[in-house]
C-alpha cells in the first residue's frame, strides 16, 4: 500500500534544509507507521534529491512525524537550479512510498 493511504504531508524548508510532517488520518495508525517508517527508509526512498542526514520527530499526541532532511534543495531557494527550490513536490514523493499495511483489526 501507498503510504498517502494513511496519512497525508506538509512541507517547509529554511536553507538548504527541508522538513516534511506526515499526519495520520486516523491516530490508530500512528504505531504501525511508527514502525515501518524509519528515517533510513525516508532516505533510501528520496536518495536522488537528499544528500544529508533525515532526522524524525516523533509527536505522538497529534499522531505525525516531523522528518528533518539535510542537504535537500541543492543549496536552497536561491542557490538551486531545481524546478521545486522548495522542495514541495519532495512530500507527494514520499507518500508515494511502498510500505506494510497495518494489521487487521
């Protein structure tokens, strides 16, 4: 399953810095994502645009994710030659990524 099937993004950048909050659309779901989606996945999936470490942030009382991504806008907004300088389009990226359905139940 898609991730985008549980939960939806948002984005901000500072720099050459991007940060990229996935929110569950249901809290009951927060666990399963928890376990599955891992900063070395989050990196793995986006390895052509992120050059840096990926931090995540856990904020379980709202059920999302904070993923700090280093090195992500090829030297910022008015450094980089990128169509997506922001790095917007990077949050439907990784919603697109392949992960476990959660359990039954």
């Amino acid at each position: 399953m898609k991730l985008r099937e549980l939960a939806h993004s948002r984005t901000g950048d500072k720099g050459n810095t991007l940060n990229i909050s996935v929110i569950c659309y249901e809290a009951r779901h927060y666990e399963h994502l928890r376990a599955v989606l891992t900063p070395e996945r989050v990196k793995a999936h986006l390895a052509d645009v992120v050059r840096g470490s990926v931090v995540r942030y856990e904020l379980p009382a709202i059920a999302a994710f904070n993923f700090v991504l280093g090195d992500a806008l090829g030297g910022g907004v008015t450094r980089s030659l990128a169509l997506d300088a922001h790095g917007k389009s990077l949050s439907s990226a990784l919603m697109g990524l392949e992960i476990e359905a959660p359990a039954a139940g």
